[in-house]
C-alpha cells in the first residue's frame, strides 16, 4: 500500500498541454512519452499536494494483462485505498510511482520501467513470459480525480494465462473475452472502460 507521505511522480500540466492535451485514448505514445520520461520534465511532489492540485499531472502506469485474445479483469474488494474504486471493475493493473528506488529528482525511461514492474509486481504474480508493451496514453479532464492523472497504458501480452492476485484488494481474477468486458462495461472503473472501448486497437498496437 502507498503510504500517505509518500512522493510521487508528476509533470507540469504545462507541459501536456504544450504536447497536445486530448481527452480519452491517444496513441501517439512517442511525442508524450520521450518528452515524459526526459529527466528534465518529470519529478516527485508529496502525494497529499498532487492529489489536489491540477497544475500537475500525476504519471500513472496502467497495465493491460493480455492473453491470446482474452484480458484479465478483477474487481478492488474493500480495503482499497482508492475508496471511488471499491467494488469496481477493472482491466487496469497499476497506481503511482514513488521514490522508493530512486532520486527524489526525476526519472529517465529505465528508472520508469523499473517501477512500473515494482508496481504490477505489488499487487500479481505472473509466472508466465510475456512482452511489455507501451501502447496508449490515457486522459480524463471529465472528472476532478482525472483533472490530476496521465495514464500510461502498457500492454502485457503473456504466453500462458498464469497470474495470482498477491493483494487482498483484488478480487475475482478472471481471464474475460471482449463481448464479456464490453457486457460488464457500466461496472468498470471510467479508465477501464475507456480501454475497453479502444480494446481491439490496444491489443494490436
């Protein structure tokens, strides 16, 4: 779990907003990522000062586990910290990036990657090879809550359906078709179903 003091990794709104701001999937991953992942962009602030402050925006890891043609879906249980989340669905492994690993000061793309598999490695347990792949970016302005994130959508396509859930916050690990997803749509959580939405192109990028 994140611990309430803790920093976590942002950039200026600015700077997305100078990039191009756009509202749900945008797949031009190159022009936001280089300029992201750049040491001289990014950087920590307390948790408690990001979460309301709409000058920046929160870099989120968001991880898509694929298999064949299926993705896995699980639904937070009611220790989750994200209390808007509880009981949602979601297709989305991920949360904030601290320094627990590195400098206070920013992150380059090997540092990212590095905590990123921190993070999905936190919450499941994959015991089967897979590919990494950084496919979307994610935006929503609809919300408060979004006005303060940037998602990062990564894709990981697994060579066998193996993954255990290692929180108890994750619940009802399933590996679901898209027909199904696109079924349970209005009980996902708003990233979820933005990603669902864009499935098919996600999981071809």
């Amino acid at each position: 779990m994140n611990p309430p003091d803790e920093n976590i990794l942002v950039i200026k709104r600015e700077l997305f907003d100078r990039l191009g701001s756009f509202q749900g999937l945008n797949f031009d991953i190159k022009r936001y990522l280089e300029a992201i992942l750049s040491r001289g962009n990014n950087f920590f602030l307390p948790r408690p000062k990001a979460e309301t402050d709409p000058t920046h925006k929160q870099i989120i890891p968001y991880v898509v586990i694929a298999y064949a043609d299926k993705v896995l879906h699980y639904v937070r249980g009611k220790k989750a910290g994200e209390q808007r989340l509880v009981a949602k669905g979601s297709i989305g492994i991920g949360g904030h990036l601290n320094d627990m690993d590195e400098s206070l000061f920013a992150w380059d793309e090997a540092a990212y990657r590095a905590g990123v598999e921190r993070e999905v490695n936190e919450e499941i347990l994959i015991t089967a090879p897979f590919e990494d792949k950084i496919v979307a970016l994610l935006n929503d302005d609809s919300t408060e809550v979004g006005r303060v994130h940037l998602g990062v959508v990564h894709v990981f396509k697994l060579t066998e359906p193996k993954v255990q859930k290692r929180e108890a916050v994750i619940t009802n690990v399933s590996f679901l078709s898209k027909d199904d997803l696109v079924a349970r749509r209005d009980n996902l959580e708003s990233w979820s179903q933005l990603c669902v939405d864009s499935l098919e192109q996600l999981l071809a990028s």
